[in-house]
C-alpha cells in the first residue's frame, strides 16, 4: 500500500539537536524551491496532539521553543558574551589568547575598543509557495552580533537567525562603519538560544570582542550593551545600567540569566553585554515587557557559551527533509513501519540528490534503526560533511536502499 499519511508542514533544522517547528497544512506542489508533501486531516489532528520533531539540517541543541514577548524576528531581546581563554578547532581559534586585563575602563573607551566587533545582522527568507499559487508572507529580522574570530566568526542569537535556518534566504551583516557583507549560518544551539555565523566575503574584519569570565561577575556591577535597538539607522547604540542579579531562572531552561536594568530593545538581541573591562562577560536575549514593567533584561554568562563553541564552529550535517514520527500507534493503523516520514525535499538537498521521496519511510541509517530524530542525530554524530551513509527506507511497502552524501547546513 502507499505511504499516505496526513498531517501538517514542518520545517527541519537538520543538526544534532535543533529544531524548528513551523505547522501548516499543505499540498503537494510543483518543482519549485522545495517539493512539498501531504499529510491530511485524520493524522493531522492526531500529530497535532503529539510529538514534532524539526527540520533534518544542522544545530546543536533543542528545546520547545521558550515564551517570548515580542512577534518579531528581532524580539525583546539582547544578549552579550565574554570569553576568556583560547578554544580551537580545525585551525579555527575563538576568542583572546592574552590574559585578561584587571584594570577598568571608562565607558566611552568600552565603545571605542568593543563597537568594532559588533554587527547587525539582517535576514531575509527566501519565498516561498503554498497552496500552489499562493506565496506564503517572507519573514525578514534585524538584530545584532559580534565577531569573536579574526576569521569573522560572529555569535548572535539563534531567533534572529532561525528564518534562514529553516527556509534559506540571504544573510547579510552590517560592520559599525555601515559596510554590508554576506554570511552564512554556520551551526546553532536552539536550547541556548544561539547561533554562529561567518563571513563568507574576503573582507577586513573591523574588530574582534574580547571574551572575559561571566562566573566573576557581581551583582551591582556596572555594565554595557551594545547592538542595534529598532533598525539599521541606530546602528551601534550603547546603553548602560548594572548587574541586576545573576543566576536567574526563567522558566524551565537550564540555563542561569544575567539580569540587567541595562536598557535593551527589539533588534539588541544578540549582541554583547560588555563589564568594565571592555569584555564581552553575556549575549542579550530577553526583555521582560508590559505594564509596570522596566528594567528587565536577560543576557546568557558567557562561560555557558564557551563548552559549546569548539561544536558550534564546525558546520552543522544536513540531510535536507522535512518528516514526522510515525510512531507504534500510526504504523499499526497505517499497516507501515516506524520510522520519520518523508513530506518535504529541500531541492538539491543531500536526501533528494540520493534518490529519496516524498512519502518515503526512513528506517534505518548507517546500520542503526530509525524511529526517532534522537536516531538520526546518533548517527550525524559519527560523522563528518562529506561522508556516505546508507538509508533504508521503506517506498510503498518495499525496502530501498540509497546512498546519501552528508551536506554542510547551508
């Protein structure tokens, strides 16, 4: 019998943790940009009700997406990031190499020595069809970022950012001196709320953040943000206020906020939260809104960042799909195997480049079998862009086997 399950549309963010879930019901269309699949109404409401799982592309980590304030790609946040030792991988340094310095600074000399480093960062998604005819809106985003590598790695937020992760488009980031380059995404974390970029121009790199120790930091001290509060034309604006408290909870999330009465804006997320040294010690994330509410800023401590980032600079393995679980309750309704469902190719993509379908049932990878992201990510991290892995999947009841060739994430 032919593998037709219904259900709705989700974006997937091929990587060893991340997810992106986007939900729409859709149909299948002409060649275009991606080859869409269907999922109907029966298993619609039933996978509604349960698990998603996200886009098969690249990241580092997944969580469900945490309550925010704002609708807007470059959301109420801000954040600011320090590091304070050397991390390498394949040649790739981040960070400073020099100890750090003890002596404070003044604030206009914080902005001379770290404005450089810091970006605005625009997205723009590319666009794309629905219902056939009918173009779905293009999500754009401004927020901020700042380069932490000679080599112009940049690390932002994964929200300003998750649009062209999950639907491609054209990223641009913009140097204090209004200079506009291309770069691309190079892997993510959605748990920590963050992303690194890179240059992809052969361009100077204006300047290059110094990353100090954020498990030093006292409440009371006194701190700088700096990012791109509502647009491109307020570009590099710096506020100042002290550490509110340290260690905050929001939440469910694991991770251990910076709160800071340092005035943060839609378009500051991303960016550096900076001490009186000069060092970036937190990346601005959150803002906290709404009536009697003032003050109330969020960065994410820089040495929560810093395990992450010798994984982070490595480009992120991408399958190129869209899927779902089929889990034990839908194969034994559908008389099909568990595995992740196929409804979407990403034009050119590793899956579709390897003769995969929509509608096809993945099984098994690399020798393991597939029932669930979890498996998928197992397998990614074995391996490297480039290699070969076979796929089992099941195609209208019969095994086929294909060879699929690991792709980077952009």
């Amino acid at each position: 019998m032919k593998n037709n399950i219904k259900g709705e549309r989700h974006e997937f963010a091929d990587n060893e943790h991340g997810q992106f879930v986007e939900v729409e019901e859709y149909e299948i269309k002409k060649t275009g940009r991606k080859k869409k699949g269907f999922l109907g109404k029966k298993v619609l409401a039933y996978m509604l009700s349960g698990m998603c799982i996200a886009s098969i592309g690249g990241g580092v980590g997944a969580y469900a997406t945490y309550s925010v304030l704002s609708d807007s790609n470059t959301k109420d946040y801000a954040v600011e990031e320090k590091v304070n030792k050397t991390y390498s991988d394949k040649n790739v340094k981040v960070g400073n190499i020099s100890e750090l310095s003890s002596k404070e600074i003044s604030i206009p000399q914080i902005v001379e020595t770290v404005s450089p480093a810091v970006v605005a960062v625009s997205t723009k998604e590319s666009s794309r069809q629905s219902f056939g005819m009918y173009a779905s809106p293009v999500r754009e985003g401004l927020g901020s970022g700042v380069i932490f590598n000679e080599e112009g790695y940049i690390l932002t937020n994964y929200h300003v950012v998750d649009n062209i992760v999950s639907n491609k488009g054209k990223l641009t980031v913009i140097f204090n001196t209004g200079e506009e380059v291309n770069a691309k995404v190079v892997n993510f974390d959605e748990e920590y709320d963050i992303a690194v970029l890179k240059i992809t121009e052969d361009v100077k790199i204006p300047g290059v953040a110094n990353f100090g120790d954020s498990e030093v930091l006292k409440q009371g001290e006194q701190v700088v943000a700096i990012g791109n509060p509502v647009g491109k034309e307020l570009l590099g604006t710096v506020t100042s206020g002290i550490v509110s408290a340290i260690n905050r909870s929001i939440g469910d999330r694991d991770i251990k906020f910076i709160q800071t009465d340092a005035a943060i804006s839609p378009g500051n997320s991303g960016g550096p939260l900076v001490n009186s040294k000069g060092q970036v010690i937190g990346i601005n994330t959150e803002k906290r809104v709404g009536d009697g509410v003032e003050g109330l800023g969020f960065a994410i401590p820089i040495n929560q960042i810093k395990p992450l980032l010798n994984e982070l600079v490595m480009p992120a393995l991408k399958i190129g799909i869209g899927g779902r679980i089929v889990t034990p309750e839908l194969a034994k309704e559908y008389n099909i195997p568990e595995g992740i469902f196929v409804n979407e190719l990403n034009q050119f993509g590793p899956a579709e480049k390897s003769g995969m379908k929509i509608g096809d049932i993945i099984i098994e990878m690399d020798g393991t079998q597939i029932k669930s992201i979890e498996d998928i990510d197992s397998v990614k991290a074995k391996h490297k862009v480039g290699d070969v892995v076979e796929v089992i999947v099941d195609r209208d009841g019969e095994r086929v086997s294909l060879k699929l060739k690991l792709g980077e994430l952009n």
